[in-house]
C-alpha cells in the first residue's frame, strides 16, 4: 500500500483513532502500539503514527521493558522518529519508573521480599550494569531511606561495608534491606554474593540491627535470601 492509498490517521473513524479512542473509551481500551502513537503524533511517508509504532515494538519483541532500554540514539534509527519524538518516548518511559517508585509500599510497611522487589525495581530494572542500594526500615517496617552504595560495570559492583554501615548507623533505623541487579538476567546469587550477605549480617548484628531481606532482581524477577532461609 503506498502512500497516495494509505489513509492518514486523521481520515479513520473516529473510534479508531488513538487520541479520540482514549476520550471515548479510556486509555486502558488502547493498545501499546496506540499509546506510542500518541506519543511520536506522526508516523513518516509511508507509515501512519500506530503503524510506525508496532515496527518499533516488534523490534523489541513487544516488550515494554526492552523498549525502556532503548537510548535516543538507537530510537532515531526508525525512519519517521526524530531526535525530539525519542526524547518524549525515553522521557514517558523514565516517567513510568518513577511512577512505580513514588509510593511503591502499603503503609503499613514491607511485609514480604515482592514488596522489596517492588521498592527497588524502578531503580534497578532497566541499567545495563550492576548498582547496589540499601534501605533502612524503621521497627514497623517502614522505609526510613534508600542510598545508593556501590555502581560497577556488567559484571559486579564493589561494596564496601563500612558505607553500609554508616547508612544504617546515621538513619538508627531496627531493619536493613540490600539489593542489586544482575545484568545478565542470572537471578542465581554468586559465591560473592554469599559472602557478601554473610559480612554484612554479622556486622549489623553487632550493632543491634536485623538484615531483613537480599533481594538480586533481573528484569520482572527477583531472589530473595530470606525466602531461601539464607538468613
């Protein structure tokens, strides 16, 4: 179909459109390749906006996750994306994770390793290399602070104990929360990182605070020592 035969989004029926389909019938009714097309506006000269959109999702496997990844430069290899429609698709994608992080806990606290899962996951889920980050809970399991630790390359990321501790020593908080990312979608933990939880445990004990939880989190998964019984 060239473009002389192509219908342009404006000359579809109404409900078929993207913006006017979410008027109608509520943004839940629009499938992503739709919510895209709303977010570039326009497609190229032989593309409407939804049909350049499902190219770009095919290319990730229509995955939301990988197309978080995508850089501004690797979104402009689309014919019909410029560099200020990849700026509003990274810049959507980054406003989705912080949505996560906003008020990721129910008030009462962290009851479970999927609620630490889900307080680090906009953090880490999406980097192409290994951070690690703690969070100290107050007695009610109530996140008193996150800090960020340590940042290293695709295989690991140095940590030292001692930031650890002085994390925990200047919040005074009663629980410790440890997790890092593992870039190369292995959830299984390393013998570093065995020895790493171990450290840590018997440091903090010392200073009357529990390790509640090490979670490693890959993608939408997660490992989580207290669940193993490794702690």
């Amino acid at each position: 179909m060239d473009s002389a035969e192509r219908l342009r989004i404006k000359e579809w029926a109404v409900e078929d459109r993207p913006r006017e389909k979410m008027l109608l019938k509520g943004s839940s009714t629009l499938s992503d390749a739709e919510l895209l097309a709303i977010l570039i506006g326009s497609g190229n000269t032989k593309e409407t906006a939804v049909q350049l959109s499902q190219r770009i999702l095919n290319a990730v496997s229509n995955n939301l996750n990988a197309l978080g990844k995508m850089s501004v430069k690797e979104l402009t290899a689309f014919n019909g994306i410029g560099e200020a429609k990849a700026i509003a698709i990274v810049a959507a994608m980054e406003l989705a994770r912080r949505r996560g992080d906003a008020d990721p806990l129910p008030k009462e606290g962290i009851q479970s390793s999927a609620q630490v899962f889900k307080l680090f996951y906009p953090l880490l889920c999406d980097l192409p290399y290994e951070e690690f980050w703690v969070a100290m809970t107050s007695r009610s399991g109530k996140v008193i602070e996150k800090v960020k630790i340590s940042q290293g390359g695709t295989g690991k990321a140095t940590v030292d104990i001692r930031l650890i501790l002085k994390a925990a020593i200047n919040t005074l908080c009663f629980g410790l929360l440890l997790c890092h990312n593992h870039p190369s979608g292995n959830l299984h933990p390393s013998r570093e990182d065995d020895a790493l939880t171990s450290r840590v445990q018997q440091a903090v004990q010392l200073l009357g605070i529990q390790l509640l939880d090490h979670i490693i989190l890959c993608d939408n998964k997660y490992y989580s020592y207290a669940d193993e019984g490794k702690l």
